[in-house]
C-alpha cells in the first residue's frame, strides 16, 4: 500500500511540477520595458511583474512589504526610513542595496523621467547604512509610502553599464527594450508590439505562488479577435471584454469572465469660467452653468441607475464622489448621489431662470472608456426631458484633450483613476485652481477659496482622523457646488480560461504571480 | 524607351511629393500626440516644451520640409510611442506583411485565372453558375467580416487554425518567416484567404469575360477549324490574349493588397505594417505615419511603373506603333 502512495505522491507532484505556458492577450502593448520612462496603466501594470518597488499593492490595493521590510516616519513627520530587505538580487546577479534606491530616486525625479512628479515633495534621500534608506519630505508627507507603490528599482550598475542611468524616451536607450528588475519575473524575449515573453526569475526572494514556467503577452487589438483567440484557447486570458460580449462569453463553456470595478470614476464637468456658452443654439449666451442650480439640475435628470442597466449591463456602480469607495479617503458621510429626479431639475431650472430650457455643446470621447458614446447619447436625451438640448460632439481621445485644453465646450465627460489610490489625488489634479502643477486636468476651471486652503493641510496631516474630516468636508463642497456631476464608477471585465485563477485588482493591473494554470 | 522611364520616374517623384505633402497636412486632424506621451502628472509647461522639442509647433509645411532633409539622408525619424527609429520598425514588421501579400497574390492569381477560364469555358454548367454566385460574396463583403467569419468557424467552433499572429517564426538574419514552420503556414492560411478573395474574385470576373470576348474572335474559330487541341486553343491563343488587361489590373491590386492588408492584419492581429500603421493614427505616432504613407507610394508608384514596362514586354504593339498615336 505505502509504495503505491509513494508513487501516486510523486506522480502528483510531477504532474503539478509540469511545464505551464501561460498566454494572455492585452488590448495594448506595453510601449517601453523602461519603469521611469512612461507613466501609463499598460506600462506600470506589465512592469510590475518585472520589477519591484520598495512596497506593493497586495490584491485588495493595501500596501505590503517589497523590497523595503518596513518604513516607519522620521521625526516629526520630516520624512521617512525604509528598511531594506537583505539577499535580494536582481536578474542579472546583481545585489540590491541602499545605493540601488538613491539611484533610482535619481534617476526617476530627473528631468527625463516621466514619473518625476511622485517625487515633487521629496527633498532628499540619504543612505544610512546599506540596508537603510532615509527619504525626507518638504512637509509631513502621510501618504508618501501610499503614493510611492509604482516607483519601481533599478540596479545602478546595470544601468551605468548600459548606459542607461537616465530614461530616454524620445529616442530610447537600452532599457527600453531590456529588462533587469528584482521582480518574480525575468523578460527572455522582447519583440515590441508583437509578443513578450517573460520565465520566472530563480532567484526571487519571494515564495512563487504561481505554477507558470513561461507567460507570453501578445497584444490583441481588435476585441471581436480577442475573444476568438480565448474561446478557440488560443490565450489563457484576455483583458479587457467587451462588456457587450460578457454575458455571451460568459455561457460559453471552458471559459469564465471576472467582472469588479475599476478605481476609474466617470464623470460630467463644466466650463465653470466661461462667460458665455461656446456651442449649440444659445452660443454666445451667458454660460448657465456658472449657476450652482444648473449644475444640480442636470445631476438631478441624469437617471443613471437607468445608464448602468442599460448601457453598462448591470456591470458598473454609481458614483457619488470622486473616488470610488475602495479609495483611501473616500467619504462615508457623503455617500449619497443625487437622485433621479425629473422634477426636482426642471424646478432647479425654473428657479434659475432657465424654464424654457437651454441648448449647449457637451464633448465626449468615443474611444476612452467604456461605451462612453452611448453613454453621452443617454445624457443627451435624459436632459432633453428637462428641455435642456445638448448638442452631442464625439470623437477619438487624441483629438479630446486638445479640445478641452483650448475650451472648446460647454460640458464634458471625464474619467479620473487616481494614481494614488487617495481621495487627495482628484482634488488635486481636478477641483484646485489651475496653476503651475495643481488642478492640471481642471479643464472647466472650477475655484473654491476652501478647496485651495485645504488641499495643502489635507496633503501634509499626519493625523488619519484629522486628514479624514478634511477630506470629507472638501468632498462636501464638491458634492455641493456640484463641481463636477460623478456618475459611476467604471466596470473592470476580464475573461479566462475555466482552469486560470487570478486576482482581479481594480487597478486594472494583471498580476502574474497570482495566477496557477490548473 | 529610355527617355520613357525616365519620364516617368521625374512624374513619379512629383505624385510621391504631393502625397507627403497631403499627408502632412492631415496629420493635425489626426490628433495631438502629446498626451499619449505624457502621463497623468504632466502640466501645462511639460506639453508646451515637447511639444517644441518635436517641432508640432511649426507649420505642417517646415514639419514637411524636416522630414523630407532626414528622410532624403535616409532618416526616418524616431517612433513617437516606441522611441526606436521607424526604419528599424518597418524592417521588422515589412516581412510579415510582404509574406501574407505574396501568398494572397499567389492565391488570388492561381485560383483567379484558373476559375476564370473554367467559367469561361464552361460558361452554361452549372458548377459555373455555382462559382459565379458564390464569388458575388467576396466582392461583396467587407474584408473585415470574411475575416471575422472565418476565424468563427474555423478557429472558434473547429479549432482547426490559429485565431491570430503569425504563428513560429525563424529569424533569418533580419527577414522573420512564417514559411518554415507548420504554426507558421497554418497561421497564413485565414488571413490570405481574407485578404486576396476580393482580388481573386475580382481576377476570376476579369479572365472570364476577356476569355468570353476572345474566343468569339476569327483566330480561335480558325484555330479550331485547323484542327487544334481543345486545351492548346483554350490556354495558347486565347490565355495568352487575355493577359494584358489581367496583368494591368493584377499589379494594380498587388498594390491594393498590401495596403488593403491593413484590415486583414487589424482583424487577425497579424504583425505586419498596417497593424502597425493602425496603431500609429491611434497613438498619432506621425514618424510612423508619414513613413509608412510614403512607402506606401514609392511602392505604389513603383508597380505602376513596372506594369507600364510589362505592357512593351507582352505587347508588341506598344513598341511598333510608338509615336503613332495609337
């Protein structure tokens, strides 16, 4: 009896030992293997894999030990210190230490780098020995370990080797095509555009929870194709589905779709400072928008329960600020979004003087997020219903920016994912009064007095509870200004094979270390 | 005949000029690239200061003039999005693109001519009628849903062939191939099928009514009434003076395919240049863009030009009645 165990034990082992290819298909290919290069999702996501930071996310977003074991604050909240994790190399045999960080620090706040602006309130970082970094801050930073996940390390030998110690993302250089991290992962074939494929990395000082021998990334660009090659098992995995070929995909057998949501919270804004409406059939008009009662008026005739039945296949949530409530900060006292009430809108208006309604240009993209023209199209008619006309203008995402950038709008539609995981980070980049690095995406140009002095006090409280209300009484004025009208936050749907497990995380990040192939 | 190339080499520079030019005024409808290169913490100085450091500042007409200085010293420029030179891209991407429009052309000619005089020869059977009905489908349907189609049905539900890519490929110093490994024909197989069934069909319709016309003519009756073999009447005389229409209207669509292959590659995800110039306008990569429009030209222009030389080649005609106004 006890030989027959013995063989079927190591038969079980073999088999579990076996050779697992893993194939996964994106909609993009990561444009550069260089961390420091480019601040983008497809980038960072895939880099993840290769590299490591001083902390990561763990699957429910909360930052965990990476490379540094632990991180405590300095002083008075001058800074912080990170304790390094010891025996750690990177692919090429190289040992990680404290002069490895003081590198990195250097070379991803340099002016080349894209990622610089992580970096804005650092004043300096100081070996302490070589296993101990001190990095301080212009002012109590609370959230600097929060914000600092996709800072990713590079070996400094490797890079003066290779003539690499600066990004280059103009005209490229030797890290944008090779890869040398600490991560679980090693890159063994780089053809851009075409596939990548990446083999677990022997030496990671972490324990492999995966069982994958080989990943191969190829981008998928058309989605219809993407979801043939999954069906037909041509790729493991594909990311995103279509949200309309979900439920289809879903029935299918051998195959599952993973649908959460994203960290991505879709939004209407305004043209807040302009004095006179720049389209549709009032063009020229006072701008009824600089009125708060217009701005509640149209929250109050958007019916988006309706939106996300429809339009979204009940796949996506609503939004009542915004950051979604998986964000660090979000507030629980303001919750509530404003309800769907036709009504309610069309008295708003009366009161506002607008009875007779108005007419308007609201800009979308038709290619950004999801469905985002059908859902403009939906708007477009629910505020018909309070007499309002917009006058729908669609188009790709690289004519969009441009246009808001020069004020061509009444209203638009936006999606914010903020890069911290923090409700700081939207007031930062989307309510402060646009100036120098602060309120960058305010296209509308929204000011609140409140908003600017609290912004600063929210970024430099130590104090959780203390930051805590400060957030929510800055989410209190936007929801009551009606800054910006938040509508829901946006559905993350990918697709696999029955015998794929992973982890979805609403960063929209695809973790390879997670994933066993069964 | 020398002074005819040569002419038509300076009108050929001249059509290539131009359509850089129309090109290069496009490109600001295309989009702004900027924002695909900066990320979500850019300001308002970083997209000023790119956005002179690439020259988008300038009028298309000096953009137009910088490219043409480097291009002419054989510079391309540098990929917006991949920040490696266009030359070296096109380079890696053009084999894939040259192999799948070979063997559309290939296939599109073979099956074209070949269908085409049975058609015409048998035109009242009703395997021809069959084939004439069923080649209404690939002049009528879009590309990209012959495309989709089949991958459905012979990917999806039969699982026979590869839903996308080249499949295996060896790396022949610099040119890849899909020809040496099995993964790599098999992956062939859809995409040229999508690819050169309308110009098959096209070709097909083209044979058979050239071979309808001629084999009403004096000569084959004649040939014929002399006694000849079927097949020697049928492929001799009357193939033979059939071609030149076939041959014009052939090498107009060898063009035709490889730019066309832009949605073939698109649906099968097939790693040739027109994927990649698809995802060039969606990133506004314009070093890309413009060289790709450009190669497109020269190689457009170039098989016109060849077509012409054909033409003296196959029919003496041309050579005798030069001058003649003919």
């Amino acid at each position: 009896m006890r030989p027959l165990k013995i063989t079927l034990a190591l038969l079980a082992l073999s088999l579990s030992a076996q050779a697992e290819e893993f194939r996964w298909a994106g909609q993009t290919d990561p444009q550069t293997m260089d961390p420091h290069a480019v601040s983008s999702a497809p980038v960072l996501g895939f880099l993840n894999n290769v590299y490591e930071g001083l902390v990561r996310r763990d699957a429910e977003m909360k930052i965990e030990p990476a490379l540094a074991t632990s991180w405590e604050p300095i002083g008075d909240g001058e800074g912080w210190r990170f304790v390094l994790r010891e025996g750690v190399t990177f692919h090429d045999g190289a040992a990680f230490d404290a002069d490895d960080v003081i590198f990195s620090y250097e070379r991803a706040s340099s002016e080349q780098s894209d990622v610089a602006s992580w970096f804005a309130p650092v004043s300096r970082v100081e070996k302490v020995d070589a296993y101990t970094v001190d990095i301080f801050t212009t002012a109590p930073n609370p959230i600097f370990p929060d914000s600092i996940a996709n800072w990713m390390m590079v070996d400094s030998g490797w890079a003066a080797a290779n003539d690499t110690t600066r990004p280059d993302k103009d005209q490229g250089n030797y890290a944008t095509l090779n890869a040398n991290g600490t991560g679980a992962f090693r890159v063994t074939d780089r053809q851009p555009g075409l596939q990548t494929v990446l083999e677990p990395f022997d030496g990671w000082w972490g324990e492999a929870e995966h069982n994958i021998t080989k990943a191969t990334f190829t981008p998928i660009q058309n989605p219809a194709t993407a979801v043939a090659a999954l069906i037909s098992g041509d790729v493991d995995f594909i990311n995103p589905v279509p949200i309309q070929d979900a439920e289809r995909l879903d029935g299918r057998d051998g195959v599952k779709v993973i649908k959460g949501i994203e960290a991505r919270v879709i939004m209407l804004g305004f043209g807040h400072d302009h004095e006179t409406l720049n389209f549709g059939a009032d063009e020229g008009a006072p701008n009824p928008f600089a009125d708060v009662r217009v701005r509640r008026a149209v929250a109050h005739a958007i019916n988006v329960p309706a939106i996300l039945q429809t339009i979204m296949r009940g796949n996506a949530e609503p939004a009542s600020q915004l950051v979604s409530p998986a964000m660090r900060g979000y507030s629980d006292a303001h919750a509530e979004r404003p309800e769907y009430d036709v009504e309610r809108a069309r008295a708003l208006l009366d009161e506002a003087g607008y009875g007779d309604g108005f007419s308007f240009g609201l800009k979308c993209t038709n290619d950004r997020y999801l469905n985002d023209e059908s859902v403009c199209q939906a708007i477009v008619s629910m505020l018909a219903q309070v007499g309002i006309e917009a006058v729908l203008e669609s188009m790709p995402v690289r004519n969009y920016w441009p246009e808001l950038r020069e004020d061509a709008f009444d209203a638009f539609l936006l999606g914010w994912s903020p890069g911290t995981f923090d409700a700081e980070h939207p007031i930062r980049f989307l309510v402060a009064t646009p100036e120098g690095n602060l309120g960058t995406w305010n296209f509308g140009g929204y000011s609140n007095a409140r908003i600017d002095e609290l912004l600063p006090a929210i970024q430099s409280e130590i104090d959780d509870a203390e930051r805590q209300a400060m957030l929510d009484e800055a989410a209190a004025i936007i929801q009551d200004e009606m800054a910006y009208v938040p509508l829901y936050v946006q559905p993350l749907v990918w697709g696999a094979r029955e015998t794929i497990e992973l982890v979805q995380r609403p960063d929209d990040f695809f973790i390879l270390r997670w994933v066993r192939v069964n | 005949m020398l002074a005819f190339i040569l002419r038509r080499i300076f009108q050929s520079i001249i059509v290539l000029l131009v359509v850089g030019l129309v090109a290069f005024s496009m490109f600001t409808f295309v989009g702004d690239p900027i924002d695909n290169m900066l990320g979500q913490e850019r300001t308002q100085a970083d997209i000023e200061r790119l956005r002179q450091q690439l020259g988008l500042d300038q009028p298309f007409v000096v953009q137009y003039w910088n490219f043409l200085q480097n291009a002419a010293q054989g510079n391309f420029g540098i990929s917006y999005r991949q920040g490696r030179p266009v030359a070296e891209i096109l380079m890696e991407r053009a084999p894939a693109t040259l192999e799948l429009a070979a063997v559309s052309a290939f296939f599109a000619m073979t099956l074209g001519i070949g269908l085409g005089v049975f058609t015409a020869i048998r035109r009242d059977g009703i395997e021809s009628n069959l084939i004439m009905g069923v080649s209404l489908i690939g002049v009528s349907l879009p590309t990209f849903l012959i495309g989709i189609l089949l991958i459905y049905v012979f990917s999806v539900e039969l699982d026979w062939l590869p839903s996308f890519g080249r499949g295996e490929v060896v790396d022949l110093g610099g040119w890849t191939t899909g020809f040496l490994t099995t993964s790599g024909l098999k992956a062939l197989i859809l995409p040229a099928i999508t690819l050169g069934l309308y110009q098959m069909t096209l070709i097909m319709r083209l044979v058979r009514s050239e071979m309808l016309e001629v084999l009403r003519q004096d000569y084959i009756r004649f040939a014929r009434a002399r006694g000849l073999r079927e097949r020697a009447v049928n492929f001799r005389h009357a193939l033979k003076n059939t071609l030149v229409p076939v041959i014009t209207v052939t090498g107009l669509q060898l063009g035709a395919i490889i730019a066309f292959a832009i949605i073939t590659e698109t649906v099968f995800q097939w790693p040739g240049v027109g994927l990649l110039f698809i995802n060039a306008i969606q990133f506004v990569d314009i070093p890309v863009m413009a060289a790709y429009l450009m190669l497109i030209s020269v190689m457009f222009v170039g098989i016109n030009l060849i077509v012409d030389l054909l033409y003296f080649a196959i029919d003496p005609r041309l050579r005798v009645g030069k001058g003649k106004g003919h």
